[in-house]
C-alpha cells in the first residue's frame, strides 16, 4: 500500500517543488495516519507548505479511496539538523 501511494502523489508533489521523503502508515492511540514527510531543496519546510500539499493531495486521496480503514493525512516536514 505503501508503494502506491508514493506512486500516486510523488509526481504531482515533485511538480509543486516539493520532494516526497517518506510515507508511512501508523497507528498512534487507536487512529491511523498516514503520513506524508515532504522536502524541499531550498529553506525550511513551513505550514503553508503542508497546507499547499494537502490540497494537492485531497483530490487524488478522494478519487482513488484504496484505504480501507479510517485515517487522517497528516502532511509533516523532513527534520533537520538532527544528525
């Protein structure tokens, strides 16, 4: 499942100058996420940045409903520094 959903949004994330670091599906206290981790190339990753990719994003995940448990997108940005 994973792998397709990178290939669903890596495309039009890359296209709004983002880079698709990670995706993962998890569950923390009983909901599931699945969470975008995004880059990008100049600058630090911001909430209007995660808000522009969720937008993108809300399209594609409400035509193709391939998940078929509830979840929450939670659009969340590459640390940095922390190496």
């Amino acid at each position: 499942m994973i792998e397709k959903v990178k290939n669903l949004i890596e495309k039009p994330i890359n296209e709004a100058g983002y880079i698709l670091d990670e995706v993962l599906y998890l569950q923390e206290n009983n909901t599931n996420f699945l969470r975008i981790v995004i880059d990008k190339k100049e600058g630090l990753i911001n909430v209007n940045d995660c808000v522009k990719v969720n937008d993108i994003l809300d399209s594609i995940f409400d035509d193709i409903d391939f998940i078929n448990e509830s979840y929450i997108v939670d659009i969340c940005s590459k640390e940095k520094g922390s190496e």
